[in-house]
C-alpha cells in the first residue's frame, strides 16, 4: 500500500514525539549521553595532567564510572534495546566493545602511574570510548528514539542501579 502525504506527515509526528521522549530529562538516552560528556571531559582533563596524583585520581574516576556505565547498559539498557530494536548485530559490536574496554580497564587499574604504556592505555581507552559513544549516539539511539521502548521507565531503572553501584564503589553518582 504506497505512503500518502497524510501516513507521512502521522509517522513523523509520531518519531517527533518519541525523540522528545528519548532525550527528556530521566530518559535513558538522556541518562548515557550525560555519563558520555562526563567521561568524554575526564579524559580531556587527563591529557593536560602532568602530576602524578593528579593523574592517580583521575584514572580511578574513568574507570570507575566505565565500570558503572558498561554495567548499566548490559543489565538493563541493551537488553530493552534488543527487544526494542532487533538489532542484534549493533547490540553484539556494543558488548564485544565493552569487553575491550573491561579488559584495558583492568590492566590500568593493575598499574601505577608511571608505568611503561600507562598514559598509552588511558589514551587508546578514551579513543575506544569515543568509538563506541559515536557508534551509540549516531546508530543505536536513533533506533531506540524510532522504536517503542519507554525511555523514561528504562532511565529510572539505569538511574537507580547507577546509584546503587556508585554507592557499593563508595562513589557518588553524579547528578
């Protein structure tokens, strides 16, 4: 049955609405494009460090908000996605993504500042990460805004669980 000018105009209206749902305030897009511009800012920071402490401390809050961030979307966001979508190819490049990031993350966290490839590490850690947000906020979300999954119930859920790792890491979650 081909589209008329009126199906065209309701379908637009529709993802229209779906958009402004996936980017409200406590939706789950909204929720990972803030954990994106946070760590996206650590590791801009970390690159003008030259002291040791300084980079200490740092490293331990990339990686430490990684950690929650992995764990939140393999819990609760990518299996709504999954069923949302049907993308599973998308979901399986995400997952194996993170698991590169773990493995990295791991090894820094194994290490001191200083170490022979320590800043190599957090540098080719935050390009990875910059790799997936980009792969995330220009593939995966857009499908999500396209798709029936409330958004907003799914962000309370990440939202809560955020909290409760922050809380178990002895973090405070951003707010």
């Amino acid at each position: 049955m081909p589209t008329n000018a009126k199906t065209k105009t309701k379908r637009a209206a529709q993802r229209r609405s779906t958009r402004s749902h996936a980017d409200a305030p406590g939706s789950a897009i909204a929720l990972l494009k803030k954990d994106h511009r946070e760590v996206e800012d650590y590791f801009e920071q970390y690159e003008e460090l030259e002291d040791d402490n300084a980079k200490a401390e740092l490293a331990e809050k990339i990686c430490t908000a990684l950690k929650v961030h992995t764990q939140i979307e393999e819990e609760i966001f990518y299996p709504q996605a999954r069923e949302a979508t049907q993308d599973n190819d998308l979901l399986d490049e995400a997952l194996v993504e993170h698991a590169g990031a773990k493995h990295l993350i791991e090894e820094i966290e194994s290490m001191e500042v200083g170490d022979d490839l320590y800043d190599t590490k957090i540098t080719v850690l935050g390009e990875q990460i910059k790799h997936h947000v980009k792969e995330e906020e220009e593939e995966l979300f857009p499908e999500i805004e396209d798709s029936k999954m409330d958004v907003v119930a799914v962000g309370k859920q990440m939202a809560a669980r955020k909290t409760e790792l922050m809380g178990q890491l002895g973090m405070v979650a951003a707010k």
